[in-house]
C-alpha cells in the first residue's frame, strides 16, 4: 500500500477493523467497505505508478491524490487528478470487476458479478460533479476519465458523457487529450488544489456505523499479534504472549485515536486508551506526544501519520 494512497477513510477503517469487537452490529459492514476501499485505492496506486512510468508528455506532470474542491455547498472528493501544462483531467478509477452498466436514461449504475447484480452508486455521476468541482475552482477546463483497472472488469452499457478507458490504453488517450498548446501554468494550478485543507471525515463515518470510544477495544496492541493489549513494566510495553518489547508503541495507540476522534485528548480517556493506572507512568507516555493543552484536563496529540502507515504497512501491502 503505497503512503500516499492510505488516506484518513482508510486508516479509520484499518483502526476499526482491528479495535471493534466481532459482536458489534457493525463490524461485517466496516470489513466489506474496507476491502472495497482498499481494492480502490490499489487501482489508484497502480494506475498512478503506469502513468508515471508511461505517459509520454513535455514537462511536469503533478499527480494529486484524495484531493477534496470545493463544490456547492460541501465539497467533492477526487481520488485521483492529473496536472500538467496542457491537460487536467480527473481520473475516476475503477477496481472492480463483473460487468458495468451505466445506465444513462435515470442515471443508474449496477454490475452483475457471479450472476448477481449489485447496484452501486454510479461512477459517471460522481465524475461529473469532481469535473465541475475541478474546473469551477481552478477556473480552466477540465477532462474526465472512467479507468478500468481490473482486467476482469468489462463494460456491457457504455456512459454518455465520459469515457471509459482501460488501464492499458490510458496513456495514450491521456497523450490525444493533451495534443495542443500550453495552456495553463501546471506549477500554479497543482499549488492551488494543494493548499486545500485534507478533510477529516471520521466523524460522521463513525456515526453512521454506532462507533464510539466505548465500543472500541482499548490498549496499547502488539505490532506481531494485534489483538491482545500490551502491558507497561519495568519501564516498557511487554507483549505476554510474543515476547515483544517497546518504549514508544503507545504513540500507535494516541495516533490511532486522532484519526478517529480528533487531536484533543480528554485525560481521563487516555488511562483507558493506554491501559495504565498509574498517573505518573501516564504523564510521563504523554509528556512529548500528547502534552497538555490550554484546556484543563486536556491533552493535544501531536499529530505524526507516518507512525499509523508504517504500522498498518505490515499488514496492508
Ligand atoms: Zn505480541
């Protein structure tokens, strides 16, 4: 799983997958929609990789991954945007296989896979509205691509307004699209859409699934086993069943917290988030990663992603 694809919806989902017990009423639903988005997020990676080893065009090229545009009242998510000089074109990747209908009489989108069909919501539509996100913010024109990136994915009824493009040939169509003159200025575009904030939207996933802090299991887990709590002795985290030893595996633990709750840390959670009882042990764990903040009573965790990506990157490859 390449970093830059394991976005927050993603770790929020590794983190739930691990910490929600079998019995909560939603865990079959956040395992299904992590495969679903893992899948996705393996297709961007892989056509990102392609383009950057394929695609043939003078000059810089930007690739923006998970970027959110304004739009209307809220904003659109495009997981995966091309910049270059005489080309933008948002690039809705499909790893999915079956075979795709996209019916453009009501706008309806299903596939049949083994036999079963499966409405979804529909590709074209969500690439519409990121097209106009896009072009509306940036104030240029913009192209939109539906990619195949399953071979085992076929389209039996063919979108309207976009095409839909094998993984294969994307270069190429990409390379057509970009046959002109320079148009815009790449460098100042791919600046504009990365000073965008990256939306945390935890929250409202985890309302909609009945996750709370309560549902979750606590404790700081072993990195070899996963499951079971580690215990703080003699002045390290002790794994009782691998042998595992650690100084700093509870700031795993803080970061898994910020992505599903926020960076503020009430204190009174955080004996229960680490496993420990003692104020003094707890101080001292909290004393760089997550110091007390202006607020009595709270801590503010410092916010470092790379620990969560370098811990999920051993399960998630
Ligand atoms: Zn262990």
């Amino acid at each position: 799983m390449g970093r830059c694809c394991m976005n927050d919806f993603l770790l929020a989902g590794m983190i739930a997958a691990e910490r929600l017990p079998a019995a909560h009423e939603a865990k079959s639903a956040v395992l299904s929609e992590l495969r679903n988005a893992l899948a996705g997020a393996s297709g961007e990676q892989r056509t990102a990789a392609l383009l950057k080893r394929e695609l043939d065009l003078p000059g810089d090229t930007a690739f923006l991954h998970d970027v959110h545009v304004p739009y209307k009242d809220g904003t659109a998510q495009i997981d995966l945007l091309l910049v270059h000089a005489e080309v933008v074109c948002v690039l809705e990747v499909k790893n999915m296989v079956g075979e795709f209908y996209f019916d453009s009489v009501n706008f309806q989108f299903h596939r049949i896979v083994d036999g079963r069909r499966e409405g979804m919501r529909n590709p074209e539509a969500q690439l519409h509205r990121a097209v106009r996100a896009v072009s509306g913010f940036l104030g240029v024109p913009v192209h939109g691509v539906i990619v195949l990136a399953s071979r085992s994915g076929k389209v039996v009824e063919a979108p309207k307004q976009y095409p839909v493009i094998s993984l294969d040939y994307l270069p190429f169509h990409l390379e057509q699209l970009a046959k002109g003159s320079k148009l815009f200025d790449s460098a100042v575009l791919a600046a504009k859409l990365e000073s965008l904030p990256a939306r945390n939207s935890s929250r409202h996933w985890l309302e909609r699934h009945n996750i709370t802090f309560d549902s979750l299991r606590h404790g700081v887990s072993c990195p070899t086993c996963r499951c079971c709590p580690l215990v703080w002795q003699e002045r390290k985290w002790n794994c009782g069943v691998c042998g595992f030893t650690s100084r700093d595996a509870h700031e795993v633990a803080l970061q898994e917290y910020a992505v599903l709750f926020g960076c503020e840390l009430d204190t009174k959670l955080a004996y229960r988030l680490l496993g420990v009882e003692d104020k003094y042990i707890l101080y001292r764990l909290l004393e760089k990663t997550a110091p007390r903040s202006e607020k009595r009573g709270k801590r503010r965790i410092v916010e470092n992603r790379e620990l969560l990506h370098a811990y999920f990157g051993r399960v998630y490859r």
